[in-house]
C-alpha cells in the first residue's frame, strides 16, 4: 500500500472544479509526524473508523487539526469542546444531523470547517462568531435550510454551499470582501442574490451560480474585476451577447454561460456511451433555451466567443438554418454542438456557412447532435463543401427530426475522414442512412456496384426507424472495428457489409458486431447466400450480448424518446 495516495473529490454535476486536492496519507507515517511534533499530538485523525459519535473524551485543547471523516455520526455533543487552537475541522462523510448551536463557541482560532454530505437542517448560530475563517465547505448538504448571519466572517475566503434548500443568498454575505471562491452551484430552490449584495464582493476569483434561478446582468458582472471563472444565467440572450463582448470577459479562464432553463436531460443524453472525463465539464460553454417567449430575441445576434468549446441551442423559433448565427464561423475552438427543438430549422449548413476563404462554421465540432427538429431536411441545403475541407466530426446524433428522408450523402463522406460513431433514432421519414447523389435528385436508379470506405467508424446505431429500408444500396468497408446495433427498423432487409474473398471463399472481418433481435436477423435478405452464414458468427441478439459484456439489460431514457430494449448503447 503506498504511504501517500493522491486522491480527488469528484463530484457529478457540471458545477464541479478539481481546485480542491488532498493526498491521504498513510497511518504510520501520520503517527510517526504526530510524535515528533513537540512529545504531543497536535492532531487528532479518525477517518472512517466506523465512529457514531465523537470520541469527546479525546479531544484536548492542544488540537490544532482534527479530523472525522467518512464515519456514522448523527449527532454532535451538546457541550461545546474546548479547542482554542483548533484551525482545521474536517466533518464531512458522515450523517449529521444537529449541530448544538454553542458548538464553536470555543473555537476562536479555526480557519477551515467541512461539512460536506451531511443531513444537517440548519448550521448553528456559533458559526457566526468564527471571525478567523477562511473556507467553509457545504457541499452536497441536501437538506440544508438555515444559514446563520456571515456579517462577522470577513476573513473567509473560500465559502461552497452545493445541493441544499435554501432560497435566499445567506445574510451578511456581501460582507465577505476577502472572498475569492464563491459557490452556490446546484441550489435549486435558490432565487434571489440582489445586485447589491454580488457587488460587495470586489475580490471574488471564482463565481459558481450553476443550477439555481438566479439571473445577473451584465453590469453585476463586470463590477467584478478579478473574476476568472464563471458559471451563471443570464435574463435575456441580449445581456448574454454584451457580457461576452465586454473587456472583462476576455480576461475569464473558465465560464459556462447560460440563457434559458437548464436541459436536464440533454446533457444527461449526450453523455450516453460517452466516457465521462471526455464529455463532461467543457470548461468554455454557452447554453441558450429560449423556449420561452421571453427570450426568443437576439438569437441571431448572438456573438459568441472564439474560443467557446461547447454550444447547446434549444427552442429558437426563427432560425431556418444554424449557420444563420454569424459568429459560428469564428468559433474555431467548438468541440461539441447541439441543436434542439428549433421548430423551423430546415439544415445545419446553407451557403452562408462558408466564410470569405472557404472554410466552414462547425469544422472543428468533434461531436454534433440534434433532436426534436421538425422541420429539418437535410444537413447541407443545396451545398457540397470543397474536396479540400474536412470535418472533424467523430460523433453524430440524430433523433426526432421526422422531416429527414436521409442522412449523409455519400460524396460527403470524403469531407468526414474521422466519423468514429453514426446514431439514427426515431426519425419517422428516414428511407435511406447514406444516399447517392442520384438518389437525391430523384432518379430511382440505384447502383448496388458502389463502395463506400469508413476509414474510422466503429459504430453505426440504428433505433426506431419505422421506414428505414436501405443503410446503403451498395457496398461499406469499415476499416476499424465496427459494430452495429439495428432496433425497431422492420423494414430493413439488407445489410451492407462487405465480405472479404480468398480462392472464392468469404469471411468477415474479425472484429465486426451485429447486434439485434432475432426475428429481424432471420427477415434479412441477402445478394450472395453465402454472407449469411459467414455473418453469422457475428450476430448478436440482445441477452446474448448482455451476457457477454456482463451488463444489466436497463431502459436508457432519451429526450423525448424511451428506447427500453437497448441498454446496450451504453456500451456502443
């Protein structure tokens, strides 16, 4: 067992920051360190020693450090410890509930208290009083209603209060001119933090207001001038737009912006088969969801910032075409896009994607995803972008956009070296995955002679396609590994694949999957009778594979969609 382990608080909501890090250490070596400190303990550390109260009898007024982690304690004493030293009181991980208001009445000296993940109601009225404070942590308290006065703590620099129940920003907060993390991420029921009391704080680094209802201006903001990261809603795109373009804002390292209620369930959606550290947390983020009337304005104005690496747009009502967002051809740090919900978007791209030396907006987007786009017809209206332009697109989801007929056009494929995974689910009017462009113009001449190469697709997942009829009319070489998953498509009968031949006999590469029911499998129909049996081995059906890859066949909850037979996308 190492003597030091370097350990991280992670945390699952987008609010979250690697800021706080400590190494664990070892008991020998803690020991060892205490007994040379002076002939005394100085510290006492009994983390998860599976204690249902604090050993009372132990403390002593000598502590400096003391520390009960990860234990079973409900409850702390109701006489008040005498600890005049004490700097560092380290709580958190039990199941606190009561705090006796006198508890620190003895504690002049403390500089760090952690309370995180407890059931605590309400802090004590002694809280107040503790004048030498630098951090006090609250996260996760989800039952947390009261908040004493903070007028007195003046020296606090780091105050986090995450997931409780409180509505109001704690009183005597605008007092706190030392603080430099303020973080109030993921309080629901938080409400109002008037201007007056933001302004108060001219020294604040960080400002986390992530997943509450609290709004600010762009004049609340730029009051703030040592501000460098930032997570917060706006009242309107407009005072979004002129936040983004103000002086201050160019100086922030991190921000996550918003407009608009939060979307839940797509962020959650995104995520699927995604792994965490990939997708979460974009550290440059802008969200708009202006579904309500009130925030439908100024869309198309909207400037965003260069370097801004996710973009999430839901519930415009006047956008025909994303690429009607000027600015988008400046974003050249964009990574993730997703567009939602738009009733009268017709296509990503129109000519005005191209900028004046021929690039295109979303070039560098690596994933792409829309859903609940009624209107949507194609990605490209009516252009093909140059043989010399490439996408860096790895993950393309679409889902709910009835108006579609199909997705790619196969001389676009050129124009997508790194596609790595194509989703398709619940799209009423989808005949065709990828389509020639012949098909396209009409003629219904189809050329089964054709091979498309995807030099890096690894997945292909088919959901809910009522008319789907043809993946591809001719032949698709994946180069990589490749599985795909086909889920309530009955009138696909053809796959495909391409079979490798030596001295007339077929066999399939090694490291395909196919993945479906078997009722579907035995519908297919096949050019060479031979495929079926050489494809064989590679099929196959739902419980099959649940039971190859040790996984719990669950419903995987989509926006708007609940696709209950496919847990296994998790995995694909």
């Amino acid at each position: 067992m190492p003597l030091l382990e370097a350990t991280i608080d992670d945390d699952d909501d987008d609010d979250d920051d690697d800021e706080f890090e400590r190494v664990r250490m070892h008991d020998l070596i803690r020991d060892m360190a205490f007994r040379i400190t002076g002939g005394r303990y100085r510290h006492m550390v009994k983390d998860e020693k599976g204690l249902y109260g604090p050993p009372y009898n132990d403390w002593s007024e000598d502590h400096e450090r003391i520390s009960f982690m990860n234990n079973w304690m409900s409850e702390l004493p109701n006489r008040p410890p005498v600890c005049p030293r004490l700097t560092t009181l380290l709580l958190q991980d039990n199941f606190i509930s009561l705090i006796p208001d006198s508890f620190f009445d003895n504690m002049p000296c403390l500089k760090v208290l952690n309370l995180s993940y407890n059931i605590i109601q309400r802090l004590p009225e002694s809280i107040s009083n503790l004048e030498n404070l630098h951090a006090l942590i609250l996260s996760d308290c989800q039952k947390l209603e009261y908040v004493p006065s903070m007028e007195k703590l003046k020296a606090l620099k780091v105050f986090i209060l995450t997931r409780s129940l409180i509505k109001e920003a704690p009183k005597g907060i605008e007092q706190l001119v030392n603080l430099r993390k303020l973080d109030l991420s993921d309080n629901r029921r938080l409400e109002t933090f008037p201007s007056t009391k933001l302004r108060g704080l001219p020294k604040l680094h960080w400002l986390l207001l992530g997943l509450t209802r609290v709004k600010v201006s762009t004049e609340d903001l730029t009051c703030l001038s040592q501000l460098k990261v930032v997570r917060v809603q706006f009242h309107n795109v407009q005072e979004l737009t002129m936040y983004m373009t103000s002086q201050q804002f160019h100086g922030l390292e991190q921000y996550r912006l918003r407009v608009g209620e939060t979307i839940h369930g797509l962020e959650y959606r995104l995520r699927v088969g995604e792994t965490i550290e990939k997708y979460m947390y974009s550290t440059k983020f802008v969200a708009i969801n202006v579904e309500s009337e009130h925030f439908q304005s100024g869309v198309e104005q909207l400037v965003l910032p260069e370097d801004t690496e996710e973009f999430v747009l839901r519930g415009s009502r006047d956008l025909i075409s994303l690429s009607s967002i000027p600015s988008l051809k400046n974003v050249t740090g964009l990574r993730k896009c997703e567009v939602g919900g738009c009733n009268r978007l017709e296509s990503i791209f129109s000519s005005s994607s191209f900028s004046e030396d021929g690039q295109i907006s979303l070039s560098s987007v690596s994933g792409l995803t829309l859903f609940d786009l009624p209107s949507c017809r194609v990605l490209f209206d009516g252009i093909s972008p140059a043989h010399n332009i490439s996408f860096n697109l790895t993950q393309l989801i679409i889902s709910n956009c009835h108006s579609m007929k199909y997705i790619l056009p196969a001389q676009l494929l050129q124009n997508l070296p790194n596609l790595e995974r194509l989703e398709v689910k619940s799209c009423e009017s989808v005949e065709e995955i990828i389509v020639e462009e012949e098909e396209m113009n009409g003629s219904h001449h189809q050329d089964d002679s054709n091979t498309i190469t995807f030099p890096r697709l690894k997945k292909l997942n088919l959901f809910s396609l009522p008319t789907l009829k043809s993946i591809y009319t001719g032949t698709m070489v994946c180069e990589t590994e490749f599985t795909i998953l086909v889920d309530a498509c009955p009138m696909l009968r053809r796959l495909p694949l391409s079979l490798h031949m030596d001295n007339e006999q077929a066999s399939a590469p090694p490291s395909h999957r196919i993945l479906g029911d078997d009722e579907w499998w035995e519908s297919l129909e096949w050019d060479d009778p031979r495929t079926k049996t050489t494809l064989q081995p590679f099929f196959w059906n739902e419980l099959q594979f649940a039971l190859i890859a040790k996984i719990d066949v669950l419903d995987i909850v989509f926006v708007g969609t609940v696709v209950s037979s496919c847990s296994i996308a998790l995995t694909l």
